[in-house]
C-alpha cells in the first residue's frame, strides 16, 4: 500500500492564530493576576502577624512596667513604717533589751547573706534545658539510633 | 478583522503607548529631578518612626532584701496638634483632672500643626490615678482602656497622648534618704548611691527606628535592664538610729545630728543617717530643705573640728611608736605651752601626776599636746597620714569630702598648730573618716574601708562586693592596747556611754567651734566614737550632735546618744549580753571625759 502525503495549504485558519493569541494573553494575566494575589496574601498575612508581634512587644514593656509598678507597691505596703503601725495596730510593742533572752545555739551562723541571682562565675544547675529534638540534626538523630540498637555505624566507636 | 476598522486600533494602540510613554517618562523625571533626594529623605522619615528603648533603672534593695529605691509607673500627657479640636477643653479638663495650669496648657495646645510641631507635651509625672480620671472623663461613652495610649473617650480630648513611662519610687520616703540620694525626671542621679552608681543603675539606653510597615517590623533589640545594688544597710538598724538621733536632737535642741554604725570587720556600713532628711518621693522639695549649702549627707560631706576623739589617733601614734606606754607617768600642771600658745585642760585644772590611762580617761589636752610634742611633728604627721587624714576614705558615696589638715612646711602650719592638732583642734574630718580610722583598733591594727554596696546584680548574676583594707597605720598590739585602755576609761568614770552587760571601749570629742575671729563662744560640737563587744567587735558607732543647748558636754549629750543606739543594736543584732559592768551606767552628769 502506497503511502500518502497530504499537504495543509496555510499554516493555521487565521481565526485560529487570534484565538491563539488570546489565549496567551489570558494566561499571562492569570499567571500575573495568581502572583499578583499570592503576593498581596503573603504581605497581608505578613502584615497582620507584624501588627501582632509590634502588640506584643508593647504588650510585653507595659507588663514589664507593671511589675515594677506592683513591686514598689508591695514595698510601700510593706515599708517600715507601714509595718511597725500594723504591728502596733495588732498590740506589739519594740522589744525592751531586759525583756530579750538568749539562747545560744551552737553552729548557728545567723542569716544567711542575701542571694537575689546566681553568683557570678559559679555553677548553677536551675537552668531548664532545651530538649535535644529540638537541636540535633536528621544525621545526628540517625546516629543516635544506630547507637540505640548497638549497630556503631555511623558513630565510629 | 475587517481593514477599514484597522486605523481605530491603530489610535488606540497609539494613544496608550504614549499614555505608558508618558508615565514612564515622568516616573523617570521624578526620579532624576533636584526633588528626589528631599522626597527619598521624607519617605524614609515617615515609614519609621525613633524611639529609645530605656531600660528599667535598676533596683536598690537593703541587705535583707527589702526595697529602698524602686520603680513606679507615671504618664506623660502630650497633645497630637494636628488632632486637636479644642484647645479650651482640652486646658479644662487638665487643669480639673490634673492639676495642670489652664493657660500654659491652652497656650501650648493652641499652637497650629506644621511639620516642625507634631507634638508638645503638656503634663508629665502624673500618676495613674490622675490618668484614670481622664481615661474615663466621659460617663456615656466607655472608658479607654489603661494600655491605650490615648487618655480619653472625650472627642474634644482625642488629641491627647498618655504615654506610661518608670519613675523612681522610694517606698520607705525619707528612710537612708541621705545615703541613698534622689533621681531627678531627666532619670539622673543626685547624691548618695544614686549619684555613685548612676551609670550601673541606669544601664544604657538604646536608640532604635521602629517601621511604620507592618511588614517591616523586627524584633526590638534586648535592652539590659539596669543593674541592681544591694546595701550593705539593715532597713531595721536605720530606722532604730534615724529614731534614736531624731529623739536625741529634740531632746538636746541640737541644730542637727549625725550617726554612723559600721561592721568593723567588713567595712559595711549598717546604717548612716544624718539631718536633715526628706522624702525622696518629693524630690522637687531639696531647695526648700537643705538651704544655706547644707551638705545633703553630714556623714561624708561635711568637715568639723573634732576635739577629743582625735585624741585616739595621738595615743596610738604614741603607744606605736614606743613614746609612751598606758603607764608612763605625766605631771599635769594645768597648762602648756607650745608655739607661742598656752594649752588648758576642758576645765582649766590642774590633774596632777596622771598615767596616759588617766590621761585618756580624763581627756587632757595638756597631756595629749606633751605627747604630740614628744612624738615629734614629723611622726605625728606621718601617723595622721597613715590613718587616712587629709584624703577621701573611699566610701563609694557621692559627695565625699577629704577634710582639712595642715602639714608642716605648709604656709599657714605653726608649731601650735601641732599642739592644737593632738587634741582635735584646728584639724577638719569627716565623720566618715573617724570610722574608718577606729577601724584599727578592732582589726589589729588593719584600717578597712567603709563601703555601702554589698553585692551587685547585673546580667542575671550576683557580684559579691569584698572587703578592702587601707593599710595598717598601728600593730596589732598597739591596737589591742588602746581598746583596752578605752574600756576602762569609760568604766572608770561611769560613763553615759556604757550598756549593761557589753563591754565597750570609745571616747567623747566636745570641740569648740571655729569662726573667722577664733572660736564661738558657748557653743560646741560634741561628738562620740565607740566599739564592742570589746572581746569581738561587732560594731563601730559614731554620733555627732551639733549646737546642742542642753549642755555643751558630750559626755552630757553625746554619750547618753551613742548608749540608746547601742542598747537597741545589740537587740537587732543579736548580740547576748556577756558582761557584767564594772561602773554601773550612771546618771550623774559629766565624769571625767569631756
């Protein structure tokens, strides 16, 4: 059977070619019109967690004055003076150096020094400590549980 | 496409590219014009605004634990100019809710909005209980919320700003306000710790730019708080001796009072109060109280003749350099000359054959200018020296003073400047100094540096502040010999000085009191140092009563002083009494010392 060649006479039906162009026009302004609006909802998300963080971050100094605020209250509340009228209101009267008896404990070394932080240069244990998911590395993890089921492989030991 | 139609599209096409032309063209213009730099500077200005991060000043606390100077939150009031509406209303309801002055407030919210005045503030300082009143000024409308920063539900008050800010606050007022200094609204520091330590306390405040775009916004950056301080103070001690000397001045009619109580071992002052004082909280009042340049602290910043007291530093300087010994024998004959000047004893009498025990016990001058002379002045200088006269003791207290000691070989030094100084004449010191000199005495001759900070707290960790020594003006026994010698002097004239049951050893100072023609008449400076228990020393007391009229005495005033502080310390303390008294505290008036 002998084989048939058949020849279009034009390229495309000129129709064809507009619809064409069309075409490419409408899917360049979707794909504009798509990074147009991820864009614009990036930004807005953006935009709003940044909103969120500057309120937090206002929230957190007016806090932190908060706490200054209420630490000078329970000062005043529990100033000296204020004290000795409580303790007077409640019938305590100073003590006379007559009236004090003394009993001597051995060993007793008196208060102890004020520590309000940890002293400088020594060891401090309190510290809460990250765990290590949240630190090591997918090769670390790996390795980790080579070592677990006693396989060595990638530790070298 | 039909071809005739073709020539529309043409138009057009044509009419929008050169609309684009067009833009793109003034785009670039604009960008390229002489304006574009002033527009780039204006756009830059508004998407950020400056702001300055201040730390939290730090916090002073007492050696307990208990705050002295902390924070406290007030509001600045300012005015939006270009927000407001009313001017009138908004002078009226400061001055009704504030406090605020009507004019000076209508004047500055008065003023027309421009690129140069934005904002002005009207009130600062003001408490939360003001700003309360304006938040909620309207009763129809809801309140506005405390962390708003606009102060009203009012439309007529939209325009106003309450922006919370820290200020300082002294919940216990004038307790240790001598020592502890004030903050003023720039956040500076004056006088006392918060002088000293401006710079730890108020840590560094950073400036930073904040994004007016959401988008932009970064984390601020952590700014330290400032550090810290704890005192080497007990709240308790200073509260009893603020008490104590208050009571004492009254009693005395005193012009004003100083008192000094110091660990001998450490340096660390317990308490140090002097007068007058003021609450801190009410700072604005300094001018009114502490007129004619009265020093804001007596205790580091004033000088005075100290008159007997010195005599301490004289014995020991004798007794160290093997002059004399408590027994080596002196014939009082009432008067000495030296200089060119006649020496009297405090009661123009003759003593007779007295021991240098006696001599102390009965506080002779004329004894004391004989052993300054047999000294000599080369060594009675030197030994005012090594004792820390004439220099600042290093106190970490602003305002220190050095006092005033004149040296041989100094244009205005006479020989009888030597026998005026070896009874505490004509020599200046402050208070301060004659603590950290007595220090000797107690720690075998080793001389220790008052301090009033006790630990720092900076960065989530505590500094330990350590003891210093300033050298070793006397040994060992010369300093056991001269507390020993002390005690029994106030034992031997039943002093007003004395506790029952503690051993103690100290000294009486009545000086007179120079002017630029001598010395005023009728008037003294009576002052006492003292230490116990003698066997371990747990405290070095100093008091200082100024002018007193009830007696020019300081056995009679000054004495009586020292003993109350004593006998309530010892209490605080807890110290038990270990000691049963030879002279029984006596009521009789003055003994032998002056």
């Amino acid at each position: 059977m002998r084989n048939k060649s058949y020849i279009q006479a034009h390229s495309q039906t000129p129709w064809r070619r507009q619809m064409q162009m069309i075409g490419f026009f409408a899917a360049a302004v979707a794909a504009l019109a798509l990074l147009a609006g991820l864009y614009l909802n990036v930004t807005a998300r953006a935009s709003t967690i940044g909103r969120h963080v500057q309120s937090l971050q206002n929230e957190r100094i007016r806090l932190q004055q908060q706490i200054e605020n209420m630490e000078s209250q329970l000062a005043s509340l529990t100033s000296n003076e204020a004290m000795q009228a409580r303790a007077e209101q409640s019938g305590f009267a100073p003590v006379q150096p007559a009236a004090v008896t003394y009993l001597t404990v051995e060993g007793y070394r008196g208060r102890a020094s004020l520590q309000l932080a940890p002293r400088a240069g020594g060891q401090f244990t309190g510290v809460p400590r990250l765990p290590e998911a949240y630190t090591e590395s997918l090769l670390d993890w790996v390795g980790k549980l080579f070592d677990e089921y006693g396989f060595g492989l990638l530790g070298g030991y | 496409m039909p071809r005739e139609h073709m020539w529309r599209y043409l138009v057009m096409a044509g009419f929008f590219a050169i609309f684009g032309a067009l833009i793109l063209y003034k785009t670039y213009s604009i960008q390229t014009s002489p304006q574009a730099e002033v527009f780039l500077r204006q756009g830059e200005f508004y998407s950020r605004e400056r702001g300055i991060i201040q730390p939290p000043r730090g916090i002073i606390y007492d050696r307990n634990g208990n705050i002295l100077a902390g924070n406290r939150t007030v509001y600045e009031i300012g005015v939006d100019l270009a927000s407001v509406r009313d001017p009138h209303a908004i002078a009226l309801a400061l001055s009704a809710l504030v406090g605020a002055d009507y004019n000076t407030v209508l004047e500055r919210a008065s003023i027309p909005a421009s690129p140069t005045s934005v904002y002005v503030v009207l009130a600062s300082y003001v408490l939360p209980e003001k700003v309360n009143l304006l938040k909620s000024y309207d009763v129809t409308r809801e309140a506005e919320p405390m962390d708003s920063t606009r102060c009203s539900n009012d439309p007529a008050l939209y325009a106003l700003r309450c922006e919370a800010q820290l200020a300082r606050s002294y919940p216990e007022r004038d307790l240790a306000s001598n020592l502890l200094g004030f903050v003023n609204r720039e956040s500076l520091g004056y006088f006392g710790v918060e002088q000293q330590y401006q710079s730890l306390l108020a840590g560094e405040p950073e400036s930073i730019w904040i994004p007016v775009a959401p988008t932009q916004v970064q984390a601020r950056p952590e700014v330290p708080a400032g550090a810290s301080l704890v005192l080497t103070i007990d709240r308790e001690i200073q509260a009893m001796v603020e008490d104590t000397l208050d009571a004492h001045i009254t009693r005395t009619g005193a012009e004003s009072g100083t008192a000094i109580v110091m660990d001998p071992k450490t340096g660390e002052l317990l308490a140090m109060a002097s007068t007058p004082r003021m609450d801190l909280n009410e700072f604005q009042n300094y001018g009114d109280i502490y007129t004619n340049e009265v020093p804001y602290n007596r205790a580091v910043g004033e000088i005075y003749e100290p008159g007997s007291i010195f005599k301490v530093i004289t014995a020991a300087a004798a007794l160290d350099q093997g002059v004399v010994t408590p027994e080596t024998e002196y014939e009082d004959r009432g008067v000495y000359t030296i200089g060119g000047i006649t020496i009297r004893n405090w009661n123009n009498r003759a003593w007779g054959l007295q021991t240098v025990q006696g001599c102390m016990q009965h506080s002779l001058n004329v004894c004391l200018a004989w052993m300054g002379e047999k000294l000599g002045q080369e060594k009675f200088y030197e030994y005012i020296d090594r004792f820390g006269f004439g220099h600042q003791t290093g106190v970490d207290l602003a305002g220190e003073q050095s006092g005033t000691v004149k040296r041989p070989g100094d244009p205005n030094w006479y020989l009888a400047d030597l026998g005026a100084n070896t009874f505490g004449q004509g020599i200046a010191v402050t208070p301060i100094q004659m603590v950290m000199s007595v220090s000797a005495f107690v720690n075998d001759g080793q001389m220790v540096i008052p301090h009033i900070v006790k630990a720092v707290i900076q960065d989530g960790s505590q500094y330990n502040v350590s003891t210093q020594y300033a050298g070793q003006p006397i040994s060992a026994e010369t300093a056991r010999t001269m507390t020993e010698m002390l005690a029994t002097s106030l034992e031997g004239e039943s002093s007003l000085a004395m506790v029952s049951g503690y051993r103690l050893a100290g000294k009486t100072g009545t000086a007179q009191i120079p002017v630029p023609t001598g010395y005023e008449e009728n008037q003294t400076n009576t002052s006492f140092i003292g230490w116990g228990p003698v066997e371990n020393p747990r405290f070095i007391v100093f008091v200082w009563l100024e002018r007193p009229e009830t007696s020019t005495w300081a056995s009679e005033v000054a004495s009586p002083l020292f003993a109350d502080i004593v006998e309530r310390l010892v209490v605080l303390q807890g110290i038990p009494p270990n000691y049963q008294n030879i002279g029984t505290v006596s009521n009789s008036g003055a003994g032998g010392q002056q």
